[in-house]
C-alpha cells in the first residue's frame, strides 16, 4: 500500500471532504494538522512546490495537489493503481 500524507487544517471542508473518500477507501493516512501551526504550512509549502492551500495530500511523497485532484483522479480510475504502488 501506498504511503499517503495530507495536510489540513480542522474545520476546512475540503480537507473533511478529502478524507473522507480516502476513508471510504480504506487508505491510512498521515494526517499533519496545520491550524495555528506556522512552522507545518512552512513545510507543506515547501514540500507543495509553493502551493499554500489545504488539503495538500501526498502519495508516496509525491504532491497530487488537494481535494479536486484526488477526485479528479477517482474520477479517472486513476487513483486506485497511485494508491496500490509501494514506496
């Protein structure tokens, strides 16, 4: 199984909505939870090749980008083989 990571903050509702079909899936997560916390959305930023906004979900350290492209990425049947590959 892939290694998935995602960054968020609590009350954002595309970070619940992204969760959530992972959830669905069946997919573990590392969840890094940016609220309040300046040093984390450093370091998504960083990791996110600039892009500050949350989600920011990661498959094998790889950026997809936020919640539209994780489902976009379903949409396509796509994201099924990402999640499958090994680190």
């Amino acid at each position: 199984m892939a290694k998935v990571e995602i960054y968020t903050w609590q009350y954002c509702p595309f970070c619940i909505r992204a969760k959530n079909l992972l959830k669905e899936k069946g997919i573990d997560y590392k969840e890094y939870s940016i609220d309040g916390d300046p040093d984390g959305r450093i370091q998504m930023t960083k990791r996110a090749e600039g892009r500050t906004t949350v989600p920011q979900i990661f498959i094998n350290d790889k950026g997809i980008g936020g919640c539209d492209e994780l489902y976009e990425l379903e949409k396509q049947n796509q994201l099924d083989s990402l999640l499958d590959q090994m680190n």
